[in-house]
C-alpha cells in the first residue's frame, strides 16, 4: 500500500479559531467557500465544558456551530460514536479511500506535534486527510513547522480517541448563496442566544470567581498552566465575539459600525479575565475585580446583542414588506 492523501486541502490560516472549528474551516475553505460566516455560530457561554469534556452531542456551543455548518453550507455533519477501534479506523480509511476527509477526535497527549505529548491531557480534534503505508493517519491541524501535514501514528490514535467521536462530512453539492443563507441563520441564531441564558450564565460565572474559584483546582494535572482547561476555554470565548463581528460585518451589508466595534472591545475584556486569572498562579490577586469585570462584560453585551437583534429584526422585516 502507498501513502493515500487528499489533494488541495490545508489548513485554515486563522489563530482565532478552536481545535473543533479548525478541521471545519479547512474543509469548508477546500469547497471553495468562505469558512469566515460560521463564526456566527460561535457568540456562546457556557459552563467550561473544556474541563469536564462529555463529546459534541452533548455540547451546545458545538452543536450551534453543526448547525451553523448545515443552515449555511448545506454540509451535514454525521458524528458517529464509534467504541471498536478497528471499526473506527475502517471508517476512516474508507471515507479517505473515497477523497472525504474526517474529523477525529483524539486526546493531544497522544499528537506528537504537540508539548503536550505524554504530558497532558487536552481534548482536541483533527481532520484527517490521508493514510500512510504504515495505516498512520495524515492530518492537518495548526500551521505549525515546516510540513502542512502532521502524522498521527495508528497506536496513537487507538490510545487517543476517548470519546470515539468520528465525524463525517456530507455535502450536497449545491450551489448555495452563502451570504444570503447566513443572514437566514443569524436571525434564527439570534433567538436561539436569546433563549439560551447566555448573558445570566457570565453573571453567574461571576458569582463563581467570587465566592468559589480556585487556581490550584484549576491547574491540577496540566504539565504547563497556559493549557489548562479554564484557560483554554476562556481563550475561545474571547475569541468568539471577534469571529462573530467579522462575520456579522462580511453577512450583513451596511451594519452599523459600533456593533462590531463594541464586540472587539468586549473581547478585550475577556482577554482581561484570562490575563487575571494566568495571573492568579503565581500571585494574589483581587477575584472580586474579575467579578466584576463579568458583570460588566455580561451587561455590555446583552445590551451589544439587543441592537443586533433589534437591526436585524428590522431588516428582515422590511425585506418581507417589499413582497
């Protein structure tokens, strides 16, 4: 058997993006489509599913951003639970054998491109886009080194794959307005948001930091602090409100200005209560500044999401009136 590898696919080039949208710009990019309209998907806050990880299905940021993949690009996403190794790796090799990547899942203590080989366990997802002679997986993930490829040895990979998620791509073909399609998702997102406690559930993180966090608890079992899990997560949530305003912007044409720049100054203010708490490791510092700064956060942008809202309501609206 010779090496199997998918032609023309690499990785997205955006630092902004988590390990689970990675492998879904990358695809979505290899389409021909801009990947960038999936960061609505992406405005969320929940408990840090980072730490206690239970798999996609059971993760409502990430079903959001499934969904997302559906409304906008019309690529259904089959997440299989697959508890026979050989099985799963069956699947694989025949999805790559028919020119389909697949998403994996697989714990990075086992990725040897990674720090945190043998070291730590981070939870973590990539796109397989080959297989060696060797029946190795050839994957794509960070735009690290010198090589676009990063090879998962097979025995890895059994070692790895926790969760035993195998995630299928399935693309209609159609030739979809994307941009047209996403402002069809956003005003659905929206209520989703809405319904979804979002901005009580900063506040309540708030009352968390206050009265019951602590950092020791926090950075138990992590080789290095900067991968523990609350950092992680905190990561990606700052980062979500600046892929919501590129999108936002890119989605809807003529959006008023200060939506987008109200949601970068709140993910600076996120990236504030990361900075805080990386802090808190090696000093004292004061938890009820970062209560506050949530409280802060969790009212501007309730406030931030209210006029989106209220914008896009209005558009939609008067488009309906036309006909």
């Amino acid at each position: 058997m010779i090496d199997i590898v998918i032609d023309n696919i690499y990785p997205y080039p955006d630092k902004k993006l988590t390990c689970f949208e990675r492998p879904l710009y990358a695809y979505i990019n290899w389409l021909g489509k801009d990947p960038t309209y999936l960061g609505l998907a992406s405005w969320s806050f929940t408990d840090n599913y980072v730490k206690e990880f239970k798999g996609i299905r059971n993760n409502a940021p990430m079903r959001w951003i499934i969904d997302g993949v559906k409304d906008i690009y019309d690529i259904d996403l089959l997440v299989k639970y697959i508890t026979n190794a050989n099985e799963s790796i069956k699947v694989v090799k025949s999805e790559i054998e028919e020119k389909n990547p697949v998403m994996v899942y697989v714990d990075s203590f086992y990725c040897p491109w990674y720090p945190s080989y043998y070291k730590s366990h981070i939870n973590h997802y990539v796109l397989v886009v080959g297989v060696t002679k060797d029946n190795d997986f050839i994957c794509l993930d960070k735009t690290t080194g010198d090589s676009i490829y990063k090879i998962l040895p097979i025995v890895d990979y059994i070692h790895g794959r926790n969760t035993g998620e195998v995630i299928l791509f399935r693309n209609t073909q159609k030739n979809v307005d994307v941009q047209y399609a996403a402002g069809l998702f956003l005003k659905k997102q929206l209520i989703k948001m809405k319904d979804s406690d979002l901005f009580e559930n900063i506040r309540s993180y708030s009352f968390v930091i206050r009265n019951e966090f602590n950092i020791k608890n926090e950075l138990d079992g992590v080789h290095d602090y900067r991968v523990a899990a609350i950092y992680t997560w905190l990561k990606g949530i700052s980062t979500s409100r600046e892929k919501f305003a590129f999108a936002l912007k890119n989605c809807i044409v003529g959006v008023q200005e200060r939506y987008i720049q109200e949601l970068l100054e709140i993910s600076v203010q996120w990236k504030n209560v990361l900075f805080q708490l990386m802090l808190a490791k090696e000093r004292i510092i004061n938890f009820n500044y970062v209560a506050e700064i949530l409280m802060n956060i969790a009212d501007k942008e309730e406030c931030c999401f209210v006029k989106i809202q209220q914008d896009i309501e209005r558009r939609f609206n008067g488009a309906s009136a036309e006909y």
